[in-house]
C-alpha cells in the first residue's frame, strides 16, 4: 500500500492493530514473514498484548480483559509460566484431520447434490415418454397435457437447480475458509513462534465450531427431489377432460444423511477413585448432603439439608465452620470469590452467603417467583435455577447480580420435574436432570433441546457436574453409578465400581482433575481423579 492507504488502514477499528512492514523487509520466507507476527495484541483494548488464558471459556485475553471479564473465573492462567503445558496439549495432526474431514464433507454434500440435479432432469425428461406412451390412444388430450407437464417439469427443474447451485456456490466458499483455516494452521505450526501456535489453534478452534454449527444447520442433510405423473382415474375413457383434468406433475423431496462420518474430536478422561473421607462435624448426628462445591479458594462448601444447614470444610477435607439457614437446602453454587447461593425449595428462597476468613454468615435472601431447586453458576455473579411453575411448566431462570429473577425459557414437561440444573463453560449449554423420567435433558440457552439422555443403566438420576474438556457427569442415584459423557451427550465412560450407595451430589474441583460424590445413605465424601 502507498503511505496515505497506510494512514487510513492505521485510522480503521477493525485495522487499527494490524502489523504493517516494508515490502523491502520481507524475503518471501515463512519465518522472516512470521516473526512480524511476533506480540499478539488484544482485538478489545488497543495495543495490549495478550497475557492470559481463561480455560472456562476458551479465550485468550489481556490483562484489561483478566480483570473486567475474567477475574471470577476458575481457571485463568499466565501465559508466561504455562504456554509450554498449553502447546503440550496441542495434536496439530487431530486440528488438521478435522479441517480435511470437514472438507471432505463438503465436497461430498456438492457432489450429491449435482448427482441430484442431474438424476432430477433425467426424470424430468423422462417424464414425457410417458405422455407418449399414452398419446397412442388419447393423442389429442395428451397434446395439451404434454406442454404442461413440460412446462411444469422444466420450472421445477429450474427453481431446483438454481437453489441447489446457489447452495452449492455457498458450500464452495465454505470449502475455500476450511481450506484457508487449514493453510493458516499449518503453516504457523510449521515456522511459527510458541505463541503464534497456541493462538492460532485457538482461533481454529473457534472457527472449527462455526464450521461444525454451519454444517449442521446447512450441510448435513441434502434434498434429492423426483418426479413423477399421475395420470387421473378416468383419462382412458373420457378424452374431453380439461389440461387440469387430465393429471398433473408430482414433485417430493427425500432428505437423507450424507454417507460419511462427521464428528468433532472428543477429549475424554480417565476416572480413577482416590479416597474416602468420613465427615466429622462437631455436635451433629443427622447428616445428609444434598449439594457439594468446591470454592475458589480450595475449600468445599456443604449443604445439609437434615439438618438445615452449611458446612464449611478446609481444602483437606476437615470441618472449619457452619451456619445455620432459615430451612432445608438443596443445591449449592457459587457466586463469586467469597459468596455462595443455597436453595430452599420449600420457602422458594435463595440464600447468600458470605464466606471469609472461614466465617460463614447470610448476606441476602432472595425469593423466586416459582419454586427454586437446583442452581448452577452464571458469569459476573449471575445464577441459573430451576423451578416449577405449574400446569407440567418447568422454568430455568436467571438471576442477576442485583437480585433480579428473569425467566430463560420455559418448557412443558408433563414427563416429570425438573431437578439439578449444569452448565457448561461458555454457558452456551444447560443440562437438567429429571430423575421421574430417569433422564439427562440438554437445551441451549433459547430452551430448544439438543439430546435427551435416557439409558436404561441410568436410575433416577440427581446431581450433574462439568469436568474441564466440557465433559458432563451425572449421577445414577438408584443405579449407582456415574455417567460420563461428552457434551453432544456420547458415553465416555460407565462408572459402577467404587461408586457409594445412592450417589447423591457431585462437583468438580477448581483445576478440574478431581471430583467429590456425597452419598445418600452415608456421611462420607468420595473423591475421584481424572487422568
């Protein structure tokens, strides 16, 4: 570009942070071109370089971002001290295998779709030797009823082929971005810097759900339309029936599945029992936990609903303090660094509590218009509950910050009552136990179901948690067993030795390797890794 295109491109939002370099400066090598590249900057906050790695959500980030939008997040890490751990994680040959698979999707939905288009003109043309065929004896009717049909076929035809074609022509552009993401990746992991590999997989990453969401909404299925006549009852014997009368040009569409396999790459983990810790808390019999969570700080936070009450545990395991609450509660989230939200479905409260300085104590109380079970952390200090709201309506809501109780979407469920509610770490996912139907149930967030997860290993399901790949378990508390699974709701693996009797609450720890079940039958904590 010449200086005052310089000046403009420098003037540009989307523009302002490119790199810009004397063509003398470049050599046409990779890595002289690459090391221009050096210094990735934030695309929110002009010149600031990337600094951070949220795992729950997938983003890298400056410091400006770590603090407005992340600070509350579970695991954010320095890029500095964990960049090398991070490209260890990195398989270019699984980000590459998915880039030529989804091409070789593409280029298959193209090429049935021309199959299509030239087996429908072939029936079209088909479609007048049958007038032919019966002209022999109706000659006279058929003449007028062979233009129609003709001229039915051939707009058919046309509106046909121009809509396939103009899909076609938008797949081939998606073809050319898989193939442009597919040149960009590796050719960055082949001269590119350490840092230039980690942001440009996760800029990949990025596109490669775009790529799979496009798919699935345009490319997954194909319409193969045929046609046919239908010649009318009497045309045999009555020759002074109309055009109309005669017949008319049937036209019906099959959609089938494209014969190749499309499946984003899965990362799953092993499970393996760690420990079994007898809960001691002073001056208390009863003791059932029906919710568990780990807190930011490493300490659990349990909820008693025998006996009405939270208890604070040090990140050992060992009893450091209770509190007393207005009723039973039920499910535990939390709220940020030193608050923790408690329902209690039978007063249709929820309780804030603060915890600091291993002093437990209630802050707030917030009343739900519906009844409240179970609860799952949002971003920002936001909490997502379930409720019933009557007439087989069950709700997830949202709470904000301030108190605030918004309806997300509602559902008609006349199958049964909605329990325990999980998210996932984009809070793009909400999976909803509904332990009468002995089913997992996943929505996005506009309340449309994704996957129902009803086998029959899986009795009256409670409690469900996300491990760090965006994993999901759920709980089997009159199967006894845990349930992993992939986020599109595919079995990773079946627990069912080492699993207590009546599994009953379940959470992930901050790091995301370790997990505790309580048991409904017993006062322990069962602790479980991921390797």
């Amino acid at each position: 570009m010449c200086a005052d295109c310089m000046k403009f491109h420098r003037k540009q939002t989307v523009s302002k942070n490119h790199t810009i370099v004397k063509i003398k400066d470049l050599t046409g090598n990779m890595e002289d071109v690459m090391k221009y590249a050096e210094g990735f900057t934030c695309s929110e906050h002009d010149r600031e370089d990337i600094k951070f790695y949220c795992r729950d959500h997938k983003f890298a980030c400056c410091a400006i971002c770590y603090f407005h939008s992340h600070k509350t997040c579970f695991r954010v890490i320095d890029l500095n001290d964990e960049l090398h751990s991070l490209l260890h994680e990195i398989i270019p040959e699984e980000i590459s295998g998915e880039l030529k698979n989804i091409e070789t999707h593409l280029k298959k939905f193209m090429e049935i779709n021309e199959s299509s288009i030239n087996d429908l003109k072939s029936q079209v043309n088909g479609l007048q030797k049958n007038i032919r065929d019966m002209r022999n004896k109706i000659n006279a009717v058929l003449d007028n009823f062979e233009k129609t049909v003709k001229r039915e076929g051939s707009k058919i035809y046309k509106e046909e082929a121009v809509k396939q074609q103009e899909i076609n022509h938008q797949c081939l552009a998606l073809v050319h971005a898989v193939r442009n993401s597919h040149f960009l990746f590796e050719t960055v992991h082949k001269y590119g810097s350490d840092i230039q590999k980690f942001l440009m997989t996760e800029k990949i990453k990025l596109q490669l759900l775009s790529y799979y969401s496009q798919i699935s909404e345009n490319y997954k299925t194909t319409n193969k339309i045929t046609v046919e006549l239908e010649f009318a009852p009497v045309v045999k014997s009555i020759l002074s029936l109309s055009v109309s009368e005669v017949g008319k040009i049937l036209s019906k569409t099959e959609t089938s599945v494209l014969p190749i396999s499309l499946q984003k790459q899965i990362k799953g983990c092993q499970v393996e029992k760690a420990d079994v810790i007898d809960v001691v808390l002073p001056g208390i019999n009863e003791q059932c936990f029906t919710g568990v969570r780990f807190l930011p700080s490493g300490k659990v936070m349990l909820a008693n609903c025998s006996n009405q009450q939270c208890i604070l545990m040090s990140p050992s395991y060992e009893f450091i303090a209770s509190c007393k609450l207005a009723g039973s509660p039920v499910d535990i989230c939390v709220v940020d660094d030193h608050k923790v939200a408690l329902t209690i479905p039978t007063q249709n409260k929820i309780q804030i509590m603060s915890v600091q300085n291993d002093i437990i104590r209630p802050v707030r109380l917030i009343t739900t218009v519906h009844s409240c079970y179970g609860i799952a952390d949002g971003m920002k200090g936001e909490m997502f509950v379930t409720g019933d709201c009557g007439n087989n309506k069950y709700q997830l809501s949202l709470i904000t910050k301030s108190g605030e109780v918004k309806s997300c979407f509602q559902y008609d469920a006349p199958s049964g009552h909605w329990n325990y509610v999980a998210l996932d770490s984009a809070r793009t996912r909400v999976y909803i136990t509904v332990p009468i139907k002995n089913s997992l149930l996943c929505f996005n967030m506009d309340g449309i179901k994704q996957f129902t997860y009803s086998p029959d290993s899986l009795i009256y399901p409670f409690r469900i948690s996300v491990d760090r790949n965006d994993n999901v378990c759920v709980l089997g508390y009159n199967s006894n067993n845990i349930h992993h699974l992939s986020s599109d709701g595919s079995v990773l693996q079946l627990i069912t030795t080492g699993v207590p009797n009546k599994p009953r609450a379940v959470c992930f720890s901050k790091k995301g390797d370790v997990f505790l079940v309580t048991s409904g039958s017993d006062k322990n904590l069962y602790t479980y890794k991921l390797k």
